[in-house]
C-alpha cells in the first residue's frame, strides 16, 4: 500500500472520529489543528485505525508521536512487518 493510498483510507476514520466532513488528514497535521481532538478522541482514532489496518501499537508509539505524519510511518512499518 502507497502512502497515498493510507492517507485516503485514513480519511474517512477521521471525518468519523472528529465528525468533521471537511477533514484531510496531511503529514504535518497536529491534535492543535483539530478543535475536536482531545485525549478521548485520540483514543477512539487509535483504536479505529487498529481495527481498520488489523495492527497493534504500544504506548510507547502513541505517546511519541507529532504529527500524522509520524503515526503514518508508524502503520506503514506495522503493515510492512
């Protein structure tokens, strides 16, 4: 799978959890950009995006994460691996 095609997949997961139609998501995309996104949110998008792609993350990779982009790289090597 491109980047370009788990950016599309994750948009939806996105409009859903932020309720937000208009959302897309980008690599430098923040929790700050996003007025829904808070810690239950986060979590509810964490748990989505693992049901969806059938992955795990630990805490470890959650907690150190600064962007989208990041949490990409991060299914990107989970799906590789």
């Amino acid at each position: 799978m491109t980047t370009e095609e788990l950016y599309t997949k994750l948009t939806p997961i996105f409009r859903d959890v932020f309720d937000d139609e208009s959302l897309a998501p980008h690599p430098a995309m923040t929790a700050a950009e996003v007025e829904s996104w808070d810690s239950l949110s986060n979590i509810r998008l964490i748990v989505d995006i693992e049901q969806r792609f059938k992955i795990h993350f630990t805490t470890a990779e959650i907690t150190g994460l600064a962007n989208v982009g990041e949490l990409v790289a991060v299914i990107e090597r989970k799906l590789v691996g």
